[in-house]
C-alpha cells in the first residue's frame, strides 16, 4: 500500500528531512559525528525498475537495521532494509529495492523520486544520489528530450525551439545535439526509403559531405579516416592500444600462446567427439585497410601477430586454424572486404572469409557469386559521429539470380538471449543444400542470425549445409557438442576480442 510522505519532509532541504520527532536522532548523529548527507547513498538506478545503494552500518546507535523507503511525489512506491555487508570492515550495508510505477532514472533526475531513511515507519533522512549516479542521471535526461525532439512533428518541434530560445538563449536553442536529433527525426523516412531500394545511380541518390581526415567521435571509439572509410579504434578493448604494441611485449606474448594452447586443446576434445574444428579469426577494418588509417600503424596487431608466429610450433592448432586475414588481403581491392561506416565485413568479405574456411575443410563453395547488386545503409560506427545515419554503399549478391540455388533454407530452432546478444541461437535445416554436413559455429555477431544479411557468416553458411547450428558464445558450452552431434564445428572470433582467452 502506498503512503504519503509528511509535509515535513521537503525534497529541496535534504538535511532538516526530519519529523518533529525525529531531531532529537538527528542531534545523536551530530554528537557522534554524523552528517545526514554522508549516511548513505544512491548508487544505480537500473532498468526495470530498481534502486540501488548503501547506507552506513552505524547508522543508529542501538544497531537497528536500517529500513529505506522510496517516495515519488509524497507517496511511498518501495520498500527495504540494508543488511548486506559491503567490503571487509563491513562499515557499509548494501540495499536494492524495486519502485512501483513510473520510471525511475527520470524520476530521480527530476526530483519527483527521493530515497529515505527510515524508522519506525517514518522517514527521517533523505540519502542522497552519489555523485557518478547524479551526473548519469542529468545526461539520461539529456538522452531523453533529445529522444522526444527527435520524434516531434515539424511546428512542435519549431515551437520547442523557440521556448528554449526566449528561456535560455540563443545557444541552447542552435545547440548541435538538438539540430542532429531534428535532423534525424524528419529525414528518417528519407534514409529509410533510401536503404530499402537498390541504388541504381549513386550520384542522384546520394550527395558526399567532406569532413576533415582524422575526425574522432565524441566518445573516442571511432576515426574517419581516407576516402571516408571509419575505422573502430576505442572502445572497451582499447583496440588500436593493441597496434601499438611491440613483439617482445610480455602481455600480447602470453595472449598468443594462450590462444594457440586453445585451439590445440580444443581440437583433440572436438575430434574426440567425432567433430572436425576449424579455428577462425576476422581481422579488424584497420588490419585489413592500414594505407586508409590517418596514421602509421602495423598490422596486424600484436596478439594476431604473436598467434600466426606461434602456430609452427604446435602442429596441432596450426592443423585447424583458417587464416581469414591472408584470405581477405588475396582480394584485388581489399577495400570491397569492408564497410565504410560498420566495424563488420561487407558482404563481399564475408563471402571471402566463408570460401576460405570451406576450402580449409576441403569442402566446395561453388562459383564465385556476382555482388552486382548495390544497396545505401548505415552501420554501427556512424552515429557515433552527427547524430545522424552516415550511409556508404555496399555490394551484395541476388538471391534470387540464375544459379544461386541454395536459398531454401528453413529456421527450425530460435532461442533469444536473455538481456543481451550472448546465449543466442538458432538452428536451420536445408535439405537441398550442396554440402551434406551439419555444422555448429560458435562465435559473435560476425555471424548473427542467418535470416539478416549478407554480411553475417551465418546467412551463407545455412544455406550451403544441410543442417547448420549458430551459438553466440565465446566458448564452447559443456554438452553442446554430444548434444547436436555436428560433423564440423567452427569457432569464430574477432581480432579485438583476442584479449580474452575463453575457458573451453
């Protein structure tokens, strides 16, 4: 049941949010040493609906645990208590609670949502946001009218600007992030209907924009580099720190051996199970297109390079390794293997990729296919620049053209990852596929689901076997092999996720 919060208590005053009654504690806490706002804090606000935080153990002087209550605009929506130790002097006790309704990230941003503590069924003390999670929270609420700008229609979204130009100026309504996400809201008809048709004239179609060489995003994961190629270089896996590195670095050296190690230990456990494997690492956009990075740099980075150096010497793995990268950089133009404004192949390097591992396995790809079929699309690394979907074209193949006949493939298995992409699968049974082989990849989104594009793995791979099998796992999960039973089992990786060697 919900509760009003007393009158006493005003969000605007967060030390003196305190009943009559309550004061006399409140003089404890200063006699002790205690300020109201450093007994505790709010720490993540998280998607469905949860709050989480710490309050001081000594909170009370007699030890009583210490309840929270949650309120949004006077009436109580959660309740708790902190009883979970947090480090090892067990000074600070952990609480989660679930709010009721509404939406607590911008709840707590505008001030509607407070966190209190409690005592015998009153709230004494509001806890304050931590710093990190206040700072998230003004940007969420940035995120958000940015979100609701970008789907205004064209007078309410004139008439939004003209309320912040009299309320705060000028600056604020010419702002560049509401201008791109303005820009994307009304032109995305446009880009949708531009990158659902084949692109016949490129010139009509399209108009190039010249942006300085050497552009990084805002968050630093991407750089523009020539001829408008974008190239990942942050991120999480810092990638292009990985270039930098030197041969004689201990780290990318035991990395290499530690992948090299993998593949020899899971080649006898797969070919135990009556499985062939194949080992297979996509280079990165940079590796395979250096002379297009504004910068010097040698590839491939070093823990690719510490791998291909070591395979000599374990006979085992260098047996089931595909060299993708020596495969790709055969092509005439290795520029046609990769997208302009996506971390990914294009769909004429996945081809590449895909040919190079049937004929590692001894197995027929057939003729070449013919990627005369233009189509403009937007990948994962453009809207890190302008707010808006860069488009770049890219080559694919006609499914539907004389002498593809191996497009009958039917999904037969789908299971959705839980909160994420790891964990996905899906199964596909062809039976007039030119291979009559069942295969099981595991490996990322290079592969994806088949039913997507062409410039996943996985769209070539279940329409060429006769039974084929995709796990988004970095690592061979228990059972999964006996479970299936496959001829061939592949596993898939990425030059930037080399510097975490999986368990199996």
């Amino acid at each position: 049941m919900l509760s009003r919060l007393p009158d006493l208590i005003r969000p605007r005053r967060l030390l003196t949010a305190l009943e009559a009654g309550g004061r006399r504690l409140y003089r404890a806490w200063r006699r002790r040493g205690l300020e109201a706002e450093r007994i505790g804090a709010v720490e993540g606000a998280w998607p469905g609906d949860d709050l989480t935080g710490w309050v001081r153990a000594d909170v009370w002087a007699d030890r009583a645990t210490p309840v929270i209550g949650v309120y949004r605009v006077g009436l109580r929506v959660g309740l708790t208590v902190a009883i979970a130790p947090v480090g090892p002097d067990g000074a600070r006790l952990s609480f989660a609670v679930h709010v009721d309704g509404g939406h607590v990230a911008r709840d707590l941003a505008s001030g509607d949502l407070t966190v209190h503590l409690m005592r015998d069924g009153r709230p004494l003390a509001r806890i304050p946001l931590a710093p990190d999670l206040a700072e998230a929270l003004r940007a969420r609420a940035a995120l958000d009218f940015l979100d609701h700008v970008a789907a205004l229609p064209e007078p309410a979204h004139a008439a939004t600007l003209e309320r912040l130009r009299a309320l705060l100026g000028e600056g604020a309504a010419n702002h560049p992030g509401l201008s791109a996400a303005g820009t994307l809201g009304r032109a995305r008809a446009l880009f949708d209907r531009t990158a659902g048709e084949p692109v016949s004239d490129p010139s009509r179609a399209l108009a190039p924009l010249l942006v300085p060489v050497g552009t990084r995003s805002g968050d630093g994961a991407a750089l523009l580099g020539r001829d408008g190629q974008i190239f990942l270089v942050g991120g999480r896996n810092r990638l292009l720190e990985e270039y930098a590195r030197t041969d004689d670095d201990p780290r990318p050296r035991a990395l290499a051996a530690a992948w090299v190690a993998l593949m020899a230990r899971r080649r006898a456990r797969l070919e135990a199970a009556g499985a062939r494997y194949a080992q297979v690492i996509l280079p990165e956009t940079l590796t395979l297109v250096p002379h297009l990075f504004p910068h010097p740099v040698r590839t491939p980075g070093a823990i690719l390079r510490g791998i291909e150096a070591g395979l000599p010497q374990e006979p085992g793995a260098a047996a089931c390794y595909v060299s993708a990268r020596h495969a790709l950089g055969k092509v005439r133009d290795p520029a046609e293997t990769v997208l302009k404004t996506d971390s990914h192949l294009s769909p004429y390097g996945t081809w590449t990729a895909f040919r190079a591992i049937l004929d590692h396995l001894g197995l027929p790809a057939g003729p070449e296919p013919d990627f005369g079929t233009r189509r403009a699309a937007s990948g994962d690394l453009a809207l890190r620049f302008f707010g808006v979907p860069i488009l770049d074209l890219r080559r694919e193949t006609d499914p539907g053209a004389p002498g593809f006949a191996f497009g009958r493939a039917e999904l037969t298995f789908r299971r959705p990852a839980p909160g994420g992409h790891v964990g996905f699968s899906q199964s596909w049974r062809n039976p007039d596929a030119p291979i009559d082989a069942s295969l099981l990849v595991l490996g990322n989104s290079y592969c994806g689901p088949a039913d997507v594009q062409q410039g996943r793995m996985s769209w070539w791979f279940a329409r060429w076997f006769r039974s084929y099998h995709f796990v988004w796992h970095a690592h061979v999960p228990a059972g999964l092999v006996e479970k299936l039973g496959p001829d061939i089992v592949v596993c898939q990786t990425v030059e930037r996720f080399l510097i975490e060697v999986p368990e199996t």
